[in-house]
C-alpha cells in the first residue's frame, strides 16, 4: 500500500481480536513512529505497552483513577460494581495498552514542541501499524490527568506527562470512511 494510501484507510479500531501483537511487530511499529519531526532532535516520548497479566494491574489502576475523580462512584452498591466489572472486562479484551509519556520541560514552548512531536510519533505509529494489519485507537482520558494513577503504573517523576493512550490489536471489525470534509471549506489563501 503506497503512503497516500495508507493515510486514507488507516482507521481507529474499536474492537480488537484477542490475540496479541507480537514484541518485534510492536517494535517495528514504534521504530517507524520514531522517524516523526521533532525539535532539535529530542525523541520526547517514551513507551510503556501493558500486555498480558500486566493489562491487570492497568486495568485496576484506572478503575481506581475513575471512583477518585468521580467518574465512577467510590461505593460497594451492586450497580458501581457492574460498571466495574464491564469496564474492566473491556479494557481487558484489548491486547495491549501503550502509555505514551514524556517529560515535561519547564518552558512552556519547548512543552509544545516536545507534545507536537509525540503526536506525530502518534500517528507515525499508527500508520506503520495498518501496515503491519495492526489497529490502534488512539486515547486521551481523564485517567491520564490523575498523578495517582501515573505513581500507581510505575511514573514517579512529577514532571512526567502522559500524552496519550494507545489501544493496540488486531482489528476484529474496522469502521466504513466517514468521509472528510471538503479542504476547500477549512483552508484560505491569503495574498497580500
């Protein structure tokens, strides 16, 4: 598949088979990622994939992370528990989960510049992993903003930031083209 090709099919995927992506495929991946711009060549971001029994314990962070910022009631009641348990036995169906963090620098533009380039390793990533027959969803959640939650997956440093969440796996179904809005109606050429 030629790139432009690629950049037109490649869709977020939002159910997974169960198999796992193998270490060498997902290491491929990244490493095309890794050839994303960035500024005075820092390589920002940094990656950790909980797969397997690791999925657990991320799983169980976040639903932790949740019942503390409110999104999910901190209670014993039998419908709290439900949501529990389907939340968790669906983020558990998903492969693997990559935290994509960095460490944030104290100047505000370097902050953006270091966030504009794992956004490209992002999409980088993704685009190498449709060619590999892999999807990915790419996530930003409230969980991610909760320093608790970084402590409890292993980010003890205060100036580490979460960027983004990757759901990973094989598709097991991938959506129709929605289509995109027409360029013509977002972009103007100015002449002066």
């Amino acid at each position: 598949m030629d790139i432009l090709e690629g950049i037109k099919r490649r869709r977020s995927i939002h159910s997974f088979k169960e198999e796992q992506v193998s270490k060498e495929i997902l290491e491929q991946i990244f490493t095309y990622g890794s050839y994303a711009p960035t500024h005075y060549m820092k390589e920002p971001w940094k990656i950790k994939v909980y797969q397997g029994d690791g999925r657990k314990k991320f799983v169980q962070s976040i639903m932790k992370s949740y019942q503390r910022i409110g999104m999910i009631k901190d209670d014993d009641h039998p419908k709290t528990l439900k949501t529990i348990d389907s939340l968790s036995s669906f983020l558990l169906a998903i492969p693997h989960h990559a935290v994509i963090y960095y460490e944030q620098p104290d100047d505000r533009i370097r902050n953006e510049e270091e966030y504009a380039s794992i956004c490209a390793f992002i999409q980088n990533s993704q685009l190498a992993a449709w060619q590999f027959g892999v999807g990915m969803l790419w996530t930003i959640t409230p969980y991610m903003h909760d320093p608790q939650f970084a402590k409890e997956i292993g980010l003890e440093n205060e100036k580490i930031k979460i960027a983004a969440v990757m759901q990973i796996g094989y598709p097991k179904k991938i959506p129709i083209d929605k289509g995109r809005t027409p360029i013509g109606e977002k972009m103007e050429f100015v002449e002066f």
